[in-house]
C-alpha cells in the first residue's frame, strides 16, 4: 500500500470514528435517567425501543473504553463509558453469575441467559475500563467473568434452552471465537494473567476443526467428533463470521510470531470471501450452503454492515502481515462497495441491513444486534493497523 | 362474480391442486422408511434436510384427510395421510402430552415444546382422518388434545422458555387463532361435541382486544389489560396473520348467521390489506410497525407465500358473503399478483420466500415453515366458496 494511500485511510478512519460514529451513539443512546444505553435507534436517532441488550451493553462500554486508552482520551467517553458499566453490574447478572440476555429499560431481566454472549463482551468492557481507570477491582471482576464464561462454553450449564438434550449437539464457531476475542484482549488488559495458551487452544479448535481446506470452507457447525453433518446446519457458512475468526487467527500468529497460524488464517480469508462475495450484485451474503442447497434463514442473502466491517479488518491486517497484492485489491473491492451503499448521508453512521441488491431494506441505525461496536471497532483496529503500515 | 369467473376460477383450483401440489408432496415428501413427512424440499423436491417438524406433520396429514374427504377419495391421500398420523402417535407425543416442535427422521426428539402449534395441527389431522375412517378412537385422541392445548393455550405450563417469567407478557393474536381454527374443525369432525361457546369466545377475543377500529390495525400482541404497549412487539401487525383470522372469524358469522360479526371481519380484512399491501411492488408485506418505525425482524418487507394463500381466501370470503364489488377487485389484484411471482414454471408448487421486488429469495419449497398446507388449504377452501357461489 502506497504511503499516500495509508495517510488517506487513516485520516478517513479517524474522521468518520471522531467525527460521525461516537457523536451519533453519544448523542443517541445514552440513558441518563437509567443508566445504560438504548440500542433501538432509528435512522434519525431516535428511540425506537426501550429494552436493553446486555451484549450490547458492554460492547457499547468496551468500545467507548477504547477509543479513551487508544485514540481520543476525552473525558466524555469514559464518563459514557462508565454508565454501561454501571449499568451491567448492577442489572444484568444473575445469582448464579450468568447474565441476562436483556432486560427493561430500568433494569428488570427479559430474556434469559441462553448462550455466553453477554458475558464476553461484559469481560471484555470491564478490563478495557479497568485499564482506562486503573481499578483493580473491574480487572477482577472481569477476571471471574472470563473464567466463568470460559466454563460455560465448554460445558454448557445454567441456560435456558428449548432443544431436548442428548440427541444432537454441534460444536459451534462461536464458542472458541468468543474464547480468542475475549483472551486476546485480557492479556492486553491484564499482563500478569496467562492467556496466551487459552488463545493457541481457541485459534488451534477454530483453524483445526471448523476449517476444511479440501472443501476450501469454514463451518459454523460441526459434530461432536468434528466431522460435517449432512444437515443445514452442518452445511452452514457464515463468511462475515469466518473472515472475524481469520482476524482473530491472524492477531495470534502475529502476537506470537507464527506464519503458520497466519498462512492458514490467509486460507480462511481467502476461502470465505470465495464463498461469501456475491458475483452479482457485490457485497458479502450473510448465509450461504456449502452445497449449494437452500439455506433455512429467509435473510441469507443480505448484506449485513458487521460482514463488511469484519472483511475490512481482516483485509486490512492481511495486507500488514502478507506482501500479496491481492490482499490490497480485495480491501479496496470490499471497502468500496460497503462505502457506496452503508453509509447514511442524511443522518450519519451507517445503515445496518441492506438487500441483496443494496438497497436499504431496514433504516434502523441500531436493534437487538446492533449497537456501537463493529463498526467502531472497524476504525480503532484499522487506525492500530495503518499505524504499523506506516512505520 | 360472474358464473364464468366462478367456474374459471374453479378449474384452476382443482387443476393446481390435484395436478400439480398434491403430486409433488407426495412424490417428494413421503418417507417410506420411518414414516411421516419430509418437508426441507429443494425446488425440484430433492430432500436438503431431514428433520421432521411436528406441526408440519400435523398440517400434511389434514390436508391429505380433507382432500380425501371433501375432494377426490382416492385411497392413495388417506394411505399417505396415515403415515403422518402414525409418526404423530408414535414419536411427536412428550410423556406429559405435550408435543415437541421437532423430532428427527426416526422419531428422536430435537426441539421441545415451546408452543401449541404443534398440538393444534395434530388435533385437525386426527379428528379429519378420524372423519374418513370413522376410527372413534382417533377421535377421541383428537378430542383430548383440542382439551389440551385450549388449557396450555391459556395458562402456559410445560413448555420450554427462555423468558423470564413475570417481567413482561403479550396476549398473542396466534393463541385465540388456533383456538379458533381448531375449534371451528372440530365442529364439523365431531358433530357431538359442544364447540360452539368456545369459538364464539375465541373470535371475540380477535375482534374484541385485537383489533383496534380507531387506529385501523390489528394488533398481533398485547399487555394482559388489552392495550398496545408502546415497543416493537406492541406495535406489530402481521397483516396474512390478521386476514387469515378474518376468515376464520367470517366462517364464524356465516356459520352463526352474525352479521356483525362478519362486518367486523370485513374491517380487518380491508384494514389490513390497506397496512400490507406493498404500493411499491405490490403484494403482500410480511410484518409491519403500525406506526411506521422499524420492525425488528429482517424479513419484514419479503413476500411470503402464506401470506397471498390466506388473503386469497379471506376475498373469495368477503365476495360471497358481501355484496360489495371491491372484494373481487381485491381478490383479482391478490391472485394475479400471486401468479405472476409465486408458482415455480419449472417443478411446479409455489416458492415460498420472495424479496420485496418480487424477485424468488429462497429456491426452497418448503422447510421448517412450509409444507404441505397453505396452499393447498387455499385451493381446498376456495373450492368450497366457489361452490356456494354458483349455487
């Protein structure tokens, strides 16, 4: 990448996080009668439901911590920072330790713990805070939460769950990526803990198991001996979570100084966006069969903003660690396509959920699955990445 | 209607039914091994997956009942309804009377119960090929799952959930449907039995809290005292669920000789038309906020196929029960739309899933949603209407 083009990305990344992204969440989201935020943001900005998303909650707290350690230190975001925090200690754990899915505006549970969602992106808001504010106590708390939520992935237990136990389980994607995210940033955190062999073990289960180099895929679901079940799950690719994955892959290779784990989290990429890019009307599909059959979600064929920011990530970080020119081609193709149909001009930020085609199909700016996260996330990883590019 | 348009009309009905859907369900979904249905079928009717969805078995093995009865008694529709209702008595049954949501090809329970969906279709199956058998014990059967489901239906007990119990419940427009829907089959299937009272009680819950004559709207959820919370769910209609429940609340006047009750249902037949129907593209939209704001599902603005099956109905029923011209200008409209996006030229049957445009979304033509019921419910229904008609 020429340097000129480095600068241009970089100024473009801040402008867009500093200047558009934070000033809409800030503007928008912030309960100051309850505390937390709403997520529920219509195009505009204004609320269009009240309850609370507890991963949301702390994806929301972590990025806001972030952007205070990393690229702005403004006292606002912290202070924002602080009430998702607040919020998440006081309503969003249950006794057991589990916690809620979401809750009421003013903190009553909602939905109930189902998966360890909310726990890695609390784990992941309390150290971040910690940092920022040297309390020992958030890195301890977020200490126990990671421990428990590294339990529970493995050994599910204390979930409210509808499938009858027994006959069928699938080793899922998420779970050693939920592991790796979470493990990553705790030792970023937390210096003195001993992650690095709880992320080889996760990158390890996530490169090992879940890639499959003759069928060049990714699969979200795999039988408990590891092999593909001729079922739509078993057949189920998510290229936006997969091209996550391969960053997360590529950050550990890179950490611990291993091109190996780098080469094949460049094979995920590359496989996955093979799968995931759609020759007809660009952009990346949600969901796809590997075979080809029909996949069971009606909204497959989507384009879904967080694919895209993941993909720019994971492009971003390929281009840093490979001289490969396609990487960059690829980069450019994706960020291109993402910046002529996300981005709202009338009212900021970017629009969340788009046809096949392109076209807007929701104007929400936030829901139950999007809050202030991956696109942020998208600019503060990328601003760390040109950083290195350019030096 | 002219007579002309009646037997046109009518032609086509039994055409597509007995020549076309009919022949693909039971050449592609019968499985001779284990008995009951497959339903994840591809376009050309390959099998992509292999779960059996227990509603979906309850629906298949009505319809082939009804057409038996009511249409064409052929041995092969009751032969291959008997399959569905031997794997509906033997596997779908939970020790408690519950019935699961799905089980897998051989009978071995996946998903619990989680809702009486499942109940209320076995109950229509068994008390249909009860009537074409006159096997009293089925009967009965059907008899002690309608009791079943109208108490789970109206305290919840037994069922999986992954709600916290107490913080927050909706009075659901599905829950007084079923009701009434099997209600309403039981009367015709067991003269004996007193369904009359609860019927009228049902249909008045529609019409009564439901639908809300100053905003024009049916509302599919509600807070326990009746009134429209102000959240997402609060404000949802789901305009193919409000004209199906019109013609199921329509059958009910024209059964009782309630002319009130038939207008009321002819206000929610035109209300909700004027809510779904999509001035852009045309057709029907899948789920709408009645106050313009976001839905929260993604698949809000696609076309489903039940969606036009139910208006279709709800049309012919509002022409022969009205003399206003502007039904058949609607049901003309409806149909013609219908035929010009949902039949599939090629394999036959109806895809299920379009996108907004009208474009085909999902090449499936069924799944763990589809089987073998709306559309050819539709032609069984539609035939009967058409029948009064010329008369």
């Amino acid at each position: 990448m020429t340097s000129r083009r480095i600068r241009r990305l970089t100024d473009w990344h801040r402008e867009s996080l500093l200047g558009d992204v934070l000033p809409f969440w800030l503007k928008h989201s912030v309960d100051r009668k309850h505390g937390g935020y709403f997520t529920c943001l219509d195009r505009d900005g204004s609320v269009y439901g009240r309850d609370k998303y507890v991963w949301l909650q702390g994806r929301q707290a972590w990025t806001l911590s972030r952007v205070y350690n990393e690229i702005d230190r403004k006292e606002k975001y912290l202070e924002t920072a602080r009430r998702g925090i607040d919020f998440l200690l006081r309503y969003c754990f249950r006794r057991d330790g589990h916690m809620y899915f979401s809750v009421t505006e003013d903190g009553r549970p909602l939905v109930q713990p189902w998966w360890v969602g909310s726990e890695s992106f609390a784990c992941l808001a309390l150290a971040e805070h910690a940092k920022a504010t040297g309390d020992v106590g958030l890195l301890r708390r977020a200490r126990k939460v990671f421990r428990d939520m590294r339990r529970w992935a493995k050994k599910p237990s204390g979930f409210a769950r509808i499938d009858f136990p027994g006959t069928r389980s699938y080793r899922k994607l998420a779970d050693p990526m939920v592991i790796l995210g979470a493990s990553q940033e705790m030792e970023t955190a937390d210096p003195t803990g001993a992650y690095a062999p709880v992320s080889r073990a996760a990158a390890r289960e996530i490169l090992g198991a879940h890639v499959d180099s003759t069928r060049r895929a990714v699969f979200e679901y795999l039988a408990p001996d590891g092999s593909h079940p001729d079922t739509p799950s078993g057949r189920l690719a998510n290229p936006g979570h997969a091209v996550e994955a391969a960053w997360f892959c590529m950050r550990e290779g890179d950490r611990r100084n291993d091109p190996s784990l780098i080469a094949r989290a460049l094979d995920v990429l590359e496989w996955s966006l093979g799968i995931g890019w759609d020759r007809r009307h660009g952009g990346i599909l949600y969901l796809v069969d590997v075979d080809g059959k029909p996949p069971e979600h009606l909204e497959w064929d989507m384009k879904l903003w967080w694919t895209h920011n993941e993909a720019i990530i994971a492009l971003l970080y390929a281009c840093l660690l490979s001289g490969e020119r396609k990487w960059e081609r690829w980069h450019d193709r994706v960020l291109e396509w993402a910046l002529a149909h996300f981005p709202d001009r009338r009212y900021g930020e970017w629009f969340g959920y788009l046809h096949r085609d392109g076209s807007v199909a929701l104007s929400a700016k936030g829901g139950m699955w999007k809050g202030c996260f991956h696109l942020p996330r998208m600019h503060i990883v990328a601003l760390s990445l040109l950083d290195r590019m350019r030096r």
